[in-house]
C-alpha cells in the first residue's frame, strides 16, 4: 500500500512538471497594409504605422498583388511581428517589423486566405 501510494505520488509530479510552451514574443496585428512608392503603412484602425521594408514586406506585397484593384488599394492582412521606434524620424513615429505573414482577406469577396 505504501509503495503504490508513493508511486503515485511520484507520477503526479512527474505529471505536473511539464515545461511551458514557448511563449510567442511577437504580437499579432490586423489592419489595412499598403505598399507604394517606397512606403509602406499598415492601418490597424485605432493606429497607423509604418512598416520596415525589408524581405518579409516585400513577400506581404506580392501576395497581395493579385487580389489589388488598383495601386492604391489597402489590402487587409493578419501578420505577426514588433513594433520598432523609428531611428530616422522621417514618416511614422512607430514601425512594424513583419515576423510572419498569417493570412491575407480577399476585399472582392471577403475570403480569407493563407500563403504557403
């Protein structure tokens, strides 16, 4: 009786030891993301801010190309990544360095989509 209710005792901290998940360090963001004329901003309604253009902004671009209407169109996209000071003061106060691109809404029909 003693050595099962040891061994139970051990099992269940062994069982509550579990190491936590990895906690995703970037924030997810929706908005409006729009690329013209080297500038890119990202409208999350309650604010706007620049985005960094580097490989993962240029990737966001091209996948939204097919579903533009015209140059100016704001594609509504789901992303991942930082907010940034920016270093250069010109433009936004705030940038967004994209991580990862979620999903992108198809604005002619609503659609939701997921790139590779």
């Amino acid at each position: 009786m003693k050595k099962t209710l040891i061994f139970l005792f051990f099992a269940g901290i062994i069982s509550c030891s579990e190491t936590p998940k990895k906690a995703d360090t970037n924030p997810s963001f929706y908005g409006e993301f729009l690329f013209y004329a080297d500038a890119a901003v990202l409208n999350t309604g309650s604010e706007i801010y620049g985005v960094v253009i580097d490989e993962n902004m240029h990737q966001l671009n091209e996948l939204c190309a097919p579903v533009k209407r015209d140059e100016y169109d704001m594609i509504p996209v789901y992303i991942k990544g930082e907010i940034v000071d920016n270093t250069n003061k010109d433009g936004w106060e705030k940038l967004i360095k994209i991580s990862s691109i979620d999903s992108l809404v198809n604005p002619k029909d609503n659609s939701i989509f997921k790139p590779n």
